[in-house]
C-alpha cells in the first residue's frame, strides 16, 4: 500500500513547518497548509471540510459564541481542532498549531488525529523536561502522523 497525495502533502508540509517551528518558533505559511488541506480535503468529503472550518474559525474569532460551536460536540473529528482551537482563545496555544490541527483534521481519518495528539502529547512531555520556553507543536505532530501512517502501512486496513 502506498501513500496518496494528501498523505504525501502533509508530512512533506509538516517536516517543513517542524524545522521552522524548532528553529524560530515562527511558521510562516501555515495559512497556505489549512487552505490547501481544505481544497485536497473537500471534494472527498465536503461535510466535513466545513465542519473543521467552522471549529478553526471558533477558536481564530475569540468575539464568538461557545453555544455555536455546540453542535461540533457530536462530530468526533472536529474534537481535536475544538480543544486547540479553546487553548487557542485562552492563549495557550499558538494559531498556527491550530491551523496545521485542522488541516490535518481535513485530510486524515479520526484515528489519526488522535495519534497526533497523542503524540504532541508525549513531545510537549519530553520537550518540558530538556527545554525551557514554549513547546514546539508541530513536530509533536508530525510524529504522530508518521506513526499513524506506519501503523497503517504495517497493518493494511480495508
């Protein structure tokens, strides 16, 4: 089984913004990635395009409402896009990680999602224990992605 374009698309993107992210802890570009990410993603499953859209403007407006974002709670996928896009407004959390969650969230199932977070999980772990400042997101990202996609080479699924 070989990878497609979208999958190509976003770990070539990823390792990219990683180097920056490590190296100046500015990713310029990133609004290029969710755009193109939603025009890769949306002829595939349009729904969901629009549903990852609606969760990233929620958390890049910090003016709207919590109670329009409501009906998200019952679409897994937008899940994690909803929990960075709170870390956003609360200004935890970068805007473009943000935006490369809910980029990835347009072109990758929920699985894979949840093993990026997981893994941005287990980096944000390793990096608080050797650095002090700001935790890089996205090569958390990246990490989980590569894994999914070598879980998922190793274990063909339908």
């Amino acid at each position: 089984m070989s990878l497609a374009l979208p999958e190509y698309f976003a770990v070539t993107a990823l390792a990219l913004f990683s180097f920056s992210d490590l190296r100046y802890r500015l990713v310029p570009g990133i609004e290029a990635f969710f755009l193109a990410a939603v025009l890769i993603g949306a002829p595939a499953a349009p729904l969901n395009a629009a549903l990852i859209i609606a969760a990233c403007a929620w958390g890049c407006f910090g003016q709207t409402s919590g109670f329009l974002v409501l009906p998200l709670l019952f679409y897994p996928p937008a899940w994690p896009v909803l929990l960075t896009a709170y870390g956003v407004r609360r200004d935890l959390i970068g805007r473009a990680d943000l935006l490369a969650v809910a980029g990835l969230a347009c072109l990758f199932p929920w699985p894979a999602l949840v093993m990026a977070m997981l893994s941005l999980e287990f980096w944000r772990r390793w990096w608080v224990r050797r650095q002090v400042g700001p935790v890089p997101a996205l090569p958390g990202l990246l990490l989980g992605i590569l894994a999914y996609l070598l879980v998922r080479l190793v274990i063909p699924i339908a």
